[in-house]
C-alpha cells in the first residue's frame, strides 16, 4: 500500500490514499508562461521544498525538483517556442496546444517518475501502482486545464476585457454557475433524479460563457464547476461516488470525474476559442468593409457594383452626386436608366464584353437626373465565382465631363489662332498671289480688246472668236479658282474631318505657294505615289501645315540665298494605317539640335518670327491623330507629317 499522505498535501487528496488533484504542475506552468524560464529556479526551489515536506531526503528532492522543473520547462518551450502559443487563448490553435503539449506532457513526464520511484521503493503492487498514476496523471492534466486559463486571462490579464453592457450577464452566468455546480455535485437532487445525468447540466452554463462572454469567464466559470466537483467528491458526496466503494473503485470513480472534467474543459475552452475567432475575423471584415468603404468614398471617380443582370447593388456617394440620383434610387436598377437612348446599345455591348470577362476602358454620355449630360469613361472588373460563372462587375466611373469642355475651349483657341494664322500668311503671300492673278486678267483684258478691234474692223472669223472666247473663259476659271482657294483658306469656319485624296490636298497646297514660289526662283517638285489610300483629316487645316511647311522652306533658302533652291512635295505609305507627307528642301537646314526644339512655342531662327507656326502645326497634326517632326536632309531640312487612313473610304475601294 502507499505511505499515507504528509500533512503538506493531505488537502490534496480525499479519504486514505485516493487523490484529489496535483494543482503544482499548472502553477509552475502557468508561472513559466507569464514570466518566462527566469521563474524556473522558483518553480524547482517550490518542488524541492514540497519533496522535503512528503517526507523526502535532500537528494531526493534535488533530483525530484529537478525533474520536475525540467518537465515543466519542456512543456513550456514546446508551447512558446514550437507552438508560438499566446497566452490570451483567444486562438483554437493555442487551446489545442495547451490541451495536447500542457496538459499531455508534464503529466506523461511525471507518470514516467512516478513509476521509477515507486519502482525503486517498492511499496505497492503492480496493478495498484499502474492505477494510481494513472488517476493522478489524470488529476495533473485536471489541475492544468482548469487552472492555467484561469491564470492567463483573469490574473495576468491577457484576455479582451469584458464590455460594460455584459457585466450583469456575467454576474448572472457565474452565480447561476455556482448554483447548479453545487446542487449537482453536493448530491442534493440525487434522491429525486437520476444522477449520472445531472453532470449534463454544466454543459449549457460553460457554453453560455463560451459564446456570450469569451475565454475568461468560461475560465472561470470551469474552475468553479471543477473545483466544486472535486471538493464535493472528496466529501463523498456527487453523482461519481458510489455507496459502499473500495479504495480501487475510488480510484476509478476519482477518473471518471476526471475524464468528465476533461471533456467538460476542453469542449468549452475551444467553443469560447472558436467564438473569439469568429468574433475577430468579423470585426476584420467589417474593418476591412470600412476602410474599403471609406477609401471609395474618397475617390475622384465614383464607383458602383453590378450583378449578373447589371442591376445595381452598391454605389458610391461620388457616383450618386456624378449622376444626380440618391442611392435608394439606383440601387436595383441598370445603368441604362442614366444612358442616353442613343447609347443603349453601346449599354448594351458593354454588359455583354463584361460577362465574357472583358474589362476594357470605354466612354459614355449619362443624363444626370437634373437633364445634364455627363461625359464618362467606364473601367469595369468583370466578378467571376469558383465555378466560372459570372457573378457581376465593378466598375469604376470617371467624370470627363469638365475635361472634354476645356478640350473643347482648348480646341476652339486653336482654331481661333490658326484663322488668325492662316489670314496672317495669307496677307504676307498677297503680293505673289496679286501677281498670279494678275496674269489672268491681263489676258483677259488683251483678249477682249484684240477681239473688240477685230470685230469692229469686221474682221475677226467666227473660228477665231470662239478661240478667243474659249481663251478668256480658260484664263477667268484660272483667276477664279485661285480666288476661291484664298477664300476657302481664310474662312473662319472649320470643317470637319473627313475623307480627303491625298493628290488633292497636295495640288491645292501647290496652288496657293506657287505664286511666292515663282516670286523667289524656287522650284517646286511634286512626287506621290500612286494610288494612295484617301486620309481623314480637315483639309483646310492640314493645307495650312503644308503651306507653312512650304512657306519656311521658301523664306530659308531665299534667307541664305541657295545657289540650288528647290522644295520637293512629296506623299508615300507611312507606317500602317498612315500616310506620310514630306516638305524638303535644299536650304541650309537645321542643326541636330534644334530638330525638336523648332516646334517649341516662341522658338524661331526668323529676325522677325514669333515662333508659333511649328507649334501650332504641330498641335493641328496631333489633334488628327498623325505625327509631325523633323530630320536633316543635308543639304537642306526635311519636314515629315503622318495622316490616319480613312478606314471606312480605304475598306470601300
């Protein structure tokens, strides 16, 4: 038989040798997990002193001090250090692992010396000594898992403080708690009910601290059941004793109230763990939620959500003030309702792209709910689930509304300067284009007054009057075509673009710079190739490049008085999809580094220049959506321009 209990632990156990539960293993654990490994001479010192107090020799409460702290600085480094436990026990994983390492390996490790020692001693019978450590295994795992969670989350205070409007449900929790532990395991309902079943009644009381109140009070809540129980069964008093029981039989009732403990514990603990985290991944989604919500509603751009049927499910404050309407107006209908009727069907396509998971950028024009039109450009991200099937879109709506009308201000100064410009070069190619037409009327007048001669002689035949008539209409159409490209030149109003031959453009260009051309000896050559596709451009603006391209080319050679002066205009395939268009001549060229610097505003190698005439065309070339830019030539500067084809004319021929 074992040695009867020592004063120092006889409240450790009940009646003769059956025990109660060892609380020294969770108190140096819980002690290593709040303080770390410096508390482990503490947690020896405590041991040594209990063996001394069992009766023990000083040797043998070395080594016993010693295997126990051991044991315990096992467990705790293979919680802390392994397991990465946090001691607020708010995480299922960090219960798993108090259950599995905290409750597992100490008491293992103190099962193992206290069959050696008892081994070494011989004091009790085999099947009785396998008995006992195992109950008091039991009572160690117990004592752990009742004690330690109460240590980390009511007196290191590691756990989430309780909110105010729960105090009074965790008054009620507790005391009812004590209640029905102490009307369960003090036997006062046993005559009347049935016993075994009474112990059930915990099971509500821990799982109502569980998921109503967190870890900390179903830490506490479990200590009082637990610690009632066993005070009650070492009383004799509780559904797990039984009349009449031997001392082997108390072993085994003292595990099955440990095995009900247990199961009691760990239920209960990963419940409240389990709720915790469900409690925090909540709080982070609605977290998330707010700063998704928030950094939205700061955009610029509005935003909105759509679902497989393009109904509306979300929308910004951004967009609502975008398109005029409040939220609970948007929300479930369709963007259609805002689009005006002639973009139903680019609407329309849009949806379609989105649910074949295109997501490109596209313009539209809203109505606001006030009749005001909204230029917008759309960016969605087609919503797809697991399965492939398409769940909506998130589109991200920009207002454009007041960068088209500066665009459209912008447009209108620039047609405004290149009137202003056209009429200036107009007026500084007067005297030639007087000239040109000066030739015509002289005609026309010498031919009238020779036929007028003749006819009054009576001697002009009517073949010769009809040659001469033929003559005066030739040399009229010549004088008046010339007028009407001066007029068509100047005029204030702006085309619009369109399909324009390419031969064409070059002829008329020709026809104005011809006569200043002649005016200062320089030969204009023509050379494009056949068949060229018809470009999209405004003509009127882009002879106004050419012919400004032309009339620098003239003032620069004129300028330096080239021996050889000669412009070549010329009109080839420029990359795909362009035609390109070239102004050389043989002047004195450019110097590489004013290739680019030539088309900067208010740059110009002219006495008098005001450099605008570079910048403007290019401006003019780039609203066409070409390309303007120069090289050297040597001898001379070359000048390039590209023109988009007209699709539609090119697909057509």
């Amino acid at each position: 038989m074992a040695r009867r209990p020592k004063a120092a632990h006889h409240w450790l156990r009940a009646s003769g040798n059956a025990p109660i539960v060892w609380v020294a293993p969770a108190v140096g654990l819980a002690a290593l997990l709040l303080r770390g490994t410096a508390i482990l001479p503490a947690v020896a010192l405590g041991a040594f002193v209990c063996a001394l107090l069992e009766g023990d020799g000083p040797l043998f409460g070395v080594v016993s001090a010693a295997v126990i702290a051991g044991q315990i600085a096992l467990s705790g480094w293979l919680l802390v250090r392994v397991f990465a436990f946090d001691s607020a026990l708010e995480r299922v994983r960090d219960v798993l692992a108090l259950i599995l390492i905290g409750a597992t390996v100490s008491p293992l490790c103190n099962a193992v010396w206290s069959l050696a020692v008892d081994e070494w001693r011989g004091t009790m019978p085999m099947p009785e000594r396998l008995l006992r450590v195992q109950v008091t295994s039991l009572g160690e795992a117990v004592g752990i898992l009742l004690l330690v969670p109460v240590v980390l989350t009511v007196i290191a205070g590691t756990a989430s403080a309780l909110r105010r409007a729960r105090q009074g449900e965790a008054f009620a929790l507790h005391a009812t708690n004590a209640l029905v532990s102490v009307v369960v395991f003090g036997g006062l309902l046993a005559p009347s009910m049935n016993a075994q079943s009474l112990p059930y009644a915990l099971f509500p009381i821990t799982f109502w601290a569980a998921f109503r109140l967190g870890v900390r009070d179903t830490a506490i809540a479990l200590l009082v059941a637990g610690g009632t129980a066993i005070v009650c069964h070492s009383l004799g008093l509780g559904p797990f004793v039984m009349p009449g029981e031997t001392e082997a039989s108390a072993f085994a009732h003292f595990a099955s109230l440990y095995l009900f403990l247990v199961v009691l514990t760990i239920t209960s603990l990963l419940a409240a763990a389990a709720q915790r985290e469900g409690e925090r991944a909540q709080a982070e989604v609605r977290d998330s939620e707010q700063r998704y919500r928030m950094l939205i509603e700061r955009m610029n751009e509005g935003v909105n959500i759509t679902d497989a049927d393009a109904r509306m499910t979300f929308v910004s404050d951004r967009f609502c003030e975008m398109v005029g309407y409040s939220r609970e107006e948007l929300l479930g209908r369709t963007g259609e309702m805002i689009t005006l009727p002639e973009f139903h069907a680019e609407w329309r396509e849009s949806h379609r792209r989105r649910r074949a998971g295109e997501s490109d950028t596209h313009p539209l024009t809203l109505r606001r709910k006030d009749g005001e039109l909204r230029h917008v450009w759309i960016s969605p991200r087609p919503q797809f689930d697991g399965a492939g099937r398409f769940t909506g879109s998130l589109n991200v709506v920009l207002d454009v509304t007041e960068r088209r009308r500066a665009e459209d201000r912008a447009r209108e100064h620039l047609e405004a300067l290149a009137h202003v410009s056209r009429v200036s070069a107009m007026g500084e190619m007067a005297s030639a284009i007087a000239h040109e037409i000066n030739q015509p009327l002289t005609a026309i007048a010498n031919y009238a007054s020779a036929s007028l001669r003749l006819m009054k002689a009576g001697r002009l035949p009517e073949a010769e009057a009809l040659d001469t008539l033929g003559r005066l209409a030739a040399e009229a159409e010549r004088a008046g075509e010339i007028v009407r490209k001066m007029r068509g030149f100047v005029r204030g109003e702006e085309g619009h673009p369109a399909a324009v031959a390419v031969d064409e453009l070059v002829a008329d260009v020709l026809r104005l710079t011809g006569p200043e051309a002649r005016q200062h000896d320089v030969e204009l050559v023509v050379g494009t190739t056949a068949g060229l596709p018809p470009v999209r451009a405004d003509a009127i603006q882009i002879q106004q490049v050419l012919i400004n391209l032309v009339r620098n080319a003239i003032e620069a050679m004129s300028a330096a008085r080239a021996p050889l002066r000669r412009i070549e205009l010329s009109a080839q395939p420029g990359p795909p999809g362009t035609v390109e268009l070239r102004v050389r001549d043989t002047g004195p060229g450019l110097p590489e580094g004013e290739l680019e610097q030539v088309f900067a505003p208010f740059f110009t190698t002219k006495p008098d220049g005001i450099g605008i005439g570079l910048a403007l065309s290019r401006s003019i070339v780039d609203a066409h959506g070409g390309r303007l830019w120069a090289s050297a030539a040597g001898p001379g500067a070359s000048f390039h321009l590209t023109l988009p084809i007209d699709e539609e004319s090119h697909a057509h021929a």
